[in-house]
C-alpha cells in the first residue's frame, strides 16, 4: 500500500466531511501545481445541483433542506480541535489539528478564516514526510467558500496553490490567486464541516451542496443517521449525532468510498469522530483534545 495514499487519505478526510479528501489524493499526483477548476457558463451534465446560500437556522429549512436565516454561525474563535488518524492496522499515522481564526473583512465581505494543518508521525515520518496545511475564508452566514488554499510539503516537494471562487466570473482574483468557476453555494471542506457542525439535525431530513476539494466539484449529500451514537475517543466519551455522507460525482454516486461523522451532542457540536471505508484502508480520525 502507497504511504502516500495511506497519510494523505487520513490527513484530508478529517478536513472537510471527508467528501472529496480521498478524490483529491487520488488524483493530485496527477494535477498540476496551482490547480484549477472551471464550472463552464451553463451547468454540466451531471453537475451538482445549486443550493441556496441562506444562512443556517433552527426554525426553517428551505425546498433543498438547508436550514435557513441566523445572521451569523455561532463559530468560536481561537477553537483548536487535535485528532490522530489511524488507517487501518497502523496507529497514530499522522496528528490533524482543525483551526477557527477571526471573523473578518474579506474583500468587502464577513469571513472566517479556518485552518487545518496534518503532519505525519514517526515512524512513518521517516519514510513519509508530510507537512500539509489548507486555509480556507468562508462566509459567515453560509460557509460558502470565498478562497480555498492548500499549502504542501510532502516529502519535499512543495505546492501552493490559492484559489478565489467565482459563481458569475465577475469577482476577479488577485495576482497571487487563481481565478476557480464554482456553482452557487459551494463550500470547501472546512467550511463544509463547519456548516455540518451547526446544521439542526431534527429538522433536516437531508442535506445537499457542491463541495470543492481544490481540484474538483462534487455533490455531497449528508444525512442524520443515529441522534444517540455513544462513541469513545481519546478526548473522551461522547454521545454524538451519527451522520452518513455520500459522494457523488457527474451525477453517479461513489460506490468505492463511504464516510460518517459524529458530531457531539453538546453545545459547541464538536467533530469527534471521522470513519471513512475504501478500497484500499479504513481510516479512523479520532479527536485527543479541544482547545
């Protein structure tokens, strides 16, 4: 088995709902240093379907599911969430740490800024350096994603690459950004996990939005599958809001992948837990401590 594919499916699932962590591992040896997506004038084939914007909400939900209308997320600042990634028969492969920074002005526009940051640990290190980490400037309101950068070092060689989403291509991006056409609504995987933390499970049957991993789009559907899962992690024991998500790409559902979260039924809705089923591994992303 690829050390490669081992470290990186457990450093990103943790990322973002783990929804296109595994896809963008698969292919990344194969993109190019800055990568780019482009969403042509009308939607693809098999594109993933617009979802509204609208903020999240405890009272409503809109025709596509999505919660609607708090003026901001109730994210905490200054929150760090550690976890270890076990893949397999391998322990404590790589230390993950989830990041929200301030809440500030972006271009005119009310963001957070997340960051997630995954390091391999020794022994594997010794074979498999990695020193990865991924910033992401999500509206406040939505989590729809502003800009999504990933910052690499994986056995030496360095990527970085920083992406400014459009939905209209009239948002031009900066000289040190690549311009990426997105659908309407979409999010990166740290805004995505962060939008999933607060959505109100009791009154969302499903949940639909296009997910950008930094090199493609997917739809990504999250559902509620257990509200009592009783799960024990290093942090601790937690009963957790178990949720199913399921990947689908040009419209056909990813059959050789699947990926459930748990979510801690307490106030802050901490990610506690990421179990994700392939091919090739399983990997189990557990939290050792929040901040």
């Amino acid at each position: 088995m690829s050390y490669r594919i081992v470290i990186g499916v457990a450093a990103l699932a943790v990322i973002g709902c783990a929804a296109g962590g595994y896809y963008l591992v698969r292919e990344r040896s194969q993109a190019s240093a800055r990568a780019s997506a482009s969403a042509p004038d009308s939607e693809p084939m098999g594109a993933p379907a617009a979802v509204s914007t609208s903020p999240l909400s405890t009272s409503t939900s809109n025709k596509n599911g999505e919660p609607a209308a708090d003026p901001w997320l109730p994210l905490r600042r200054g929150e760090v969430l550690e976890y270890t990634a076990n893949v397999s028969n391998l322990a404590n492969v790589a230390n993950l740490k989830l990041q929200v920074g301030e809440r500030k002005d972006f271009f005119g526009k009310n963001a957070w800024h997340l960051q997630a940051f995954a390091h391999t640990e020794n022994p594997l290190r010794m074979v498999f350096e990695l020193d990865d980490q991924f910033d992401s400037y999500s509206d406040a309101a939505t989590m729809t994603s502003l800009q999504y950068e990933l910052h690499l070092n994986e056995r030496g060689q360095k990527v970085d690459s920083v992406q400014r989403m459009t939905a209209t291509g009239k948002e031009p991006a900066p000289p040190d950004a690549t311009e990426t056409r997105v659908l309407p609504g979409t999010r990166d995987p740290l805004g995505m996990l962060q939008y999933l933390r607060n959505v109100d499970w009791t009154k969302t049957a499903e949940l639909r939005c296009p997910v950008y991993d930094g090199h493609k789009l997917y739809d990504v559907r999250a559902k509620l599958a257990s509200a009592g899962e009783a799960v024990t992690v290093p942090a601790g024991s937690y009963k957790t809001s178990k949720i199913e998500i399921r990947v689908f790409e040009n419209g056909q559902e990813m059959k050789d992948a699947h990926f459930t979260m748990y979510f801690a039924n307490n106030a802050a809705r901490t990610p506690v837990l990421l179990e994700a089923i392939m091919p090739f591994a399983t990997a189990r992303v557990e939290l050792q401590r929040a901040k």
